[in-house]
C-alpha cells in the first residue's frame, strides 16, 4: 500500500523515509500540516513489529499533533517522527544524531522533541545535528537560567487538570479522595500523574510492560498492581490511557466500567467510531490531544522564553478548555471527539473545508 492510499493519509505535507546504514537508522518523519507555523512533534522509538505499523503510527500522530496545538492555541503546526528500534536495546548517541542530520534536512518544517522511547539525552545528542530540536536542558529561562527541558511534568499536570474537569462534569464533584483511578501505562508522564492523583487521595490501579515501572508505582504510591489485559475489567470510575494508542477498540471499550476516559496516550481511539460507541455508554471521553497538550505548551514557552505564571496558566486552560467541549458536545448532541475536532480546524484550516473536516452545529 502506498502513503498516499494509507487510511490514515489526511493530506500530509511531507513523510519522509529516513535510513543511514552505518548506525542502523531506520525512521519515518510525517509533518501533517504546517499552516500555523512549523510542525512541532515528539521523536518516538519503537519496536514496531511491521514497517506497516509504524508508518500508521506516525501518520496517525503527526494529524493528532496539528489539532492539538491548534485546540491549546498555540503558532505551531503539527508533525512527529518515529525510530523504528528498541530504545533499551538498540539506542546509541550516534544514531541518535543520525536522526537529528535526518530532522535537518527539512529545514525547519519539522522540529523534534522527545517522546515514548527518547529523553533530553536524546535530543541533546540530536541537537549536536540539527538546531530543529526542543526540550533540551541547554534552553533558558527569559531571566538566563537553565531549565530541564524535559516536558513531562507539564504533560502530567495537564492530564491531571483535564480529569479533573472531566470527574467534575461527568461525577459533580471536585473532590477526588476515594476516585477509582485505573492508570494503563507508568512511565514519565504516567508516574506523575499517578503521583497527583495519589495527593489529591484517589485510589489507584496499574499497569504497565515494563514490570519495574509498575511496582514503582506500587513502592512509592501505594498502587495496586494490575496485569496489563486485566486493567479493562476493574470497577473504577476512570480508566486512563497513558500508554500507545489505540487501547479504546471494539474489544476493549465492551468490558470498561469506568464512566470517564481521561488519560495522556495519544490515539486512545482506534477508529473515530470508538467516540460514538463510548458516549453511547454514557462513558466520557476528554479528547487526547485537548488533555495531554500540557507538554508541547512547555516546549512552546522554552521557545518563546519561560515564564513559570504563565506557563501554569497555560495549563490550568485545559481544564477550561474541556469544559467548554464537554458542554458544547452535549448542547450540539455531537462526540466530545468532534467538538474538539472541529475547534481545531476552525483554528488551522483556511477559509476552504479541512480534509475530513467535520461540520457540527454548536
């Protein structure tokens, strides 16, 4: 099958193959639309299991990351790239600046920045290539100090914002001790959602591949630990996705007994068509790309010059933001997931219709 024929091909401006033989590079640049300014987009390493697989993952991702600049407000357009590899095993400062001669070679219409599988680390080493690179901890705050550029935090407290409005919407509470929280992947973002959660007293449940991150978890926030097939079934109150995408499918989404999804995975959806079949069930749904904007808000404000006020009223705006959807999806009588899809093409599309635009009275 070619790109072009791909289901998941919105239009994308560029997808780009990238291999250097000496390091074993082998990776995929997808930047989906840059009418906002230059696609901004996390680097991921994978072990993908098909080159079929990975060219739908960063097909599917680099759409995500133009509607979720446009939706958090952002100058920004969207793009992402993923290293086919496993980042345990296969990783290596040079082909890691093998990657960054590859981001080079856009000139500028692709900016990387870390993802699942890739750390400041990574991008320093990519940056010693390429000035297209962000999150690093060489960046500067507006008064001269240094900064980790590790977007992390911010994704996390994001996501922790967003749940918060989704409980409130779907619960009517603002009270979290006690909540149900079954948390599907522990890892940077993951943890320290975790770990907000577990302050504000919810109860949490977890899971994870890498059995360590789990039973850190389980350590250091009181956690039960879940094996990964078994986090569906658990009678929570929220299910949150903060693993790979896709996990919301047809098998899944029968046995969830939670009433709100609300976690930092991109893609939780594996087809649009999950939106619908959630809100049948009376389970809401937070967009992913709305909830776990938190990181490339970072990212935009070490670039423009860090302020940490404004930066967490940034981010407080997401659960602003979910409100709003949350309440024009039910007036409307449409998906939150389309409420948030059209708000970002009214925002990055011109005055013609979007590819597979979505037209909702609201």
């Amino acid at each position: 099958m070619s790109v072009f024929s791909h289901p998941d091909f919105d239009q994308h401006e560029r997808v780009v193959f990238c291999h250097d033989s000496e390091t074993g590079l082998r990776a995929i640049i997808a930047v989906h639309n840059t009418h906002l300014g230059p696609a901004l987009g996390g680097c991921r390493m994978w072990p993908y299991s098909t080159e079929a697989e990975a060219i739908r993952d960063v097909l599917r991702l680099s759409r995500g990351m133009t509607y979720k600049s446009a939706v958090a407000g952002l100058p920004l357009g969207g793009g992402k790239s993923v290293i086919i590899g496993d980042p345990r095993k296969d990783k290596s400062d040079a082909l890691m600046r093998a990657m960054g001669e590859a981001v080079e070679g856009l000139g500028g219409r692709y900016i990387a920045a870390e993802d699942s599988g890739t750390g400041v680390a990574d991008m320093k080493a990519m940056a010693a290539r390429t000035t297209h690179v962000a999150g690093v901890a060489e960046k500067r705050n507006s008064d001269g100090t240094l900064r980790s550029g590790d977007p992390s935090p911010a994704t996390a407290y994001g996501t922790f914002v967003g749940l918060k409005a989704a409980v409130r919407c779907r619960l009517g509470t603002e009270d979290l001790t006690g909540l149900r929280v079954a948390i599907q992947g522990v890892g940077s973002v993951g943890f320290r959602l975790a770990k907000h959660l577990a302050d504000a007293g919810a109860r949490l449940w977890v899971t994870d591949i890498h059995p360590d991150q789990t039973q850190r978890a389980v350590r250091e926030l009181g956690a039960v630990a879940v094996a990964p097939d078994a986090i569906f079934d658990l009678d929570v109150d929220v299910f949150s996705p903060c693993a790979l995408g896709g996990t919301i499918n047809d098998q899944s989404l029968e046995r969830l007994r939670a009433v709100v999804v609300a976690g930092a995975a991109n893609n939780q959806l594996q087809s649009p068509d999950h939106a619908h079949a959630l809100a049948k069930r009376d389970i809401l749904y937070a967009p992913d790309y709305v909830i776990n904007a938190g990181g490339i808000i970072d990212i935009h404000y070490e670039r423009t010059g860090y302020e940490a006020g404004r930066l967490m009223a940034h981010l407080e705006g997401i659960g602003t933001t979910l409100d709003e959807i949350f309440r024009r999806a039910g007036q409307a009588g449409c998906t939150t997931a389309e409420l948030a899809d059209q708000i970002a093409e009214e925002r990055f599309v011109d005055s013609g219709s979007a590819p597979g635009a979505r037209v909702v009275n609201a």
